[in-house]
C-alpha cells in the first residue's frame, strides 16, 4: 500500500499564536514535494507539527496518514507509522556514539523494544539489559553495509552524535538516519542549509536513492539550488502559514526568476486560484 499524509485545513501555532493559517498539502510515498517560501512564513513550523513536537497546538484542521487522524499520537508512534522529520540544525549529542543512537532508534522504530516489554508482561520474567534492542551482528552489518551505500565514512558510527560535525556532515548523518529507520515519509526541513556544492551532491545523491527505494519526501527549501539535484513532482509556495500555489518544477523556476515578491504582490490571485483547485 502506498502511504499518503494529508494536511486539511491545519491551524497551529504557540500560546494562542496562530503560525499555520489552513493549510492544505498532500505528500505520497515514492514523490518529492517540495515546500519553498520565505523565511518566517511557517514552513519549519509545519514540519514540527506534523511530526508532533509537543511546543506546538493544533487549533483547527487535520493530519492523516492513510485516512487516519494521528493528531492524537505521540511522536515516537507517529514514527513507528513511518514519519520521520530531518532537522535544519541537528542538535549534538556528545557522549551517544552515532552507532549506539541509531541502534536504539532503530531497536524502537521496528518494534523490537515493543515485543520485550509485551513478553515480560505476558511471562513476569524479567529481561536483561540490551535485550531490547536488535541483535549488535545484525546491526553492525547492516550499518555498514547502508554507510557505504549512501557515501558516510565508517568513522561515523564511532563519533558522539553531531559532536563536532561540519554542517555537511550533520546532514550526511541525517541521511544516515533515514536510511536506517526507512521512512515511509520524510519532511526535509532544510536539509541544504550551510552546504557548499560538494556536500549538497552527496546529500541529494542520498536523498535521490532513498526516493527511488520508495521514501516519499516534503522537501522544505527556501532556494532552487537543491531543486536542480533532487527533481520535485510538486512544488507548492507557502506564505504567511498556507499554501498559496502548487504546480510542477516551473513554479520553482518562476520563484528563482521573480522572488517572493512577486508572491505577495499577487497573494489574492494565487490563494483564489489555490482554494479553487484544492
């Protein structure tokens, strides 16, 4: 079955701080959407509450994930259903070797942990330390085998979480991440973002292979550049928190030429437009 997350009618914000105005979007499995807009209109806000980030309230509206309402569930169950959302600044953990966050992350996601705490409830026995999480051979091989696939050094799985990571790399980690977990759905909040040319094609290199192995991904971009590596089906331009027009890789291309200027200049036009065809 391929996945679908619907945004309908979404209002959200912060303390009574309305940030998303009704939104509307649409993401499916094995397409790239991308999301560009300019700075402060609601886009990384998006990719938050999508993903459940407790700071924000939903005030109106829905999000489904294969026709259901997961508004009500926690963010780790709303990554067990395969949501996954890639920061814009990555935070360092130091002290968690990349290998042992992405082990218990891993452990989590595909039910491991799950299975051991519903076993010691059935038998009262109790389980020892670890063996929740999935077999270190197990792991470890297919570890590997991923990090050379998408391009990580092996030293990666040895380094503290972040710690000391160039921008390049945190976002190669991030790739990582989602190359382990397997997402049904990505939200990509920025991930060229302090990248030069080098790391931008190694990043979209892997965001391009985890696409064709079926991810589906909403790509949240301010400028073209990672347009030009990472093809879109959609692009849909965001605005004060609502999306004011969707089409193809030309609406791209038309922002590149005319700015978000040009956005606010014809913002009743194009939410007209907008609210007819959705």
């Amino acid at each position: 079955m391929t996945a679908v997350l619907e945004v309908k009618n979404l209002h959200a914000g912060v303390d009574g701080n309305e940030i998303l105005k009704g939104v509307n979007l649409t993401i499916r499995q094995g397409e790239v959407h991308a999301l560009m807009g300019p700075n402060g209109s609601g886009k990384s806000t998006l990719g938050y509450v999508i993903a459940g980030h407790p700071h924000y309230e939903v005030y109106e509206g829905d999000i489904l994930f294969n026709g259901e309402s997961i508004l009500d569930l926690e963010p780790d169950e709303r990554a067990k259903l395969g949501i996954f959302l890639a920061f814009q600044y990555p935070v360092a953990i130091p002290g968690v070797s990349f290998a042992n966050f992405l082990r218990a992350a891993v452990s989590s996601v595909r039910g491991y942990r799950d299975k051991v705490r519903e076993e010691m409830e059935r038998t009262g026995e109790f389980k020892e330390v670890g063996s929740e999480l999935i077999p270190m051979r197990e792991f470890r091989k297919e570890l590997m085998e991923t990090m050379d696939r998408f391009n990580v050094d092996r030293s990666f799985a040895r380094r503290y979480l972040n710690d000391g990571f160039s921008g390049g790399e945190k976002k190669r980690g991030e790739v990582l991440q989602m190359a382990m977990l397997k997402p049904k759905i990505a939200i990509l909040d920025e991930s060229d973002s302090g990248l030069d040319i080098d790391a931008l094609r190694v990043v979209a290199d892997g965001i391009n292979k985890l696409v064709a192995d079926g991810m589906g991904a909403l790509l949240i971009t301010h400028y073209q550049r990672i347009l030009n590596y990472v093809k879109p089906d959609k692009v849909s331009v965001f605005y004060d928190g609502r999306v004011v027009l969707t089409g193809g890789p030309e609406v791209a291309q038309m922002l590149e030429e005319k700015g978000y200027g040009w956005v606010e200049e014809h913002l009743d036009e194009l939410e007209a437009k907008e609210m007819a065809n959705s």
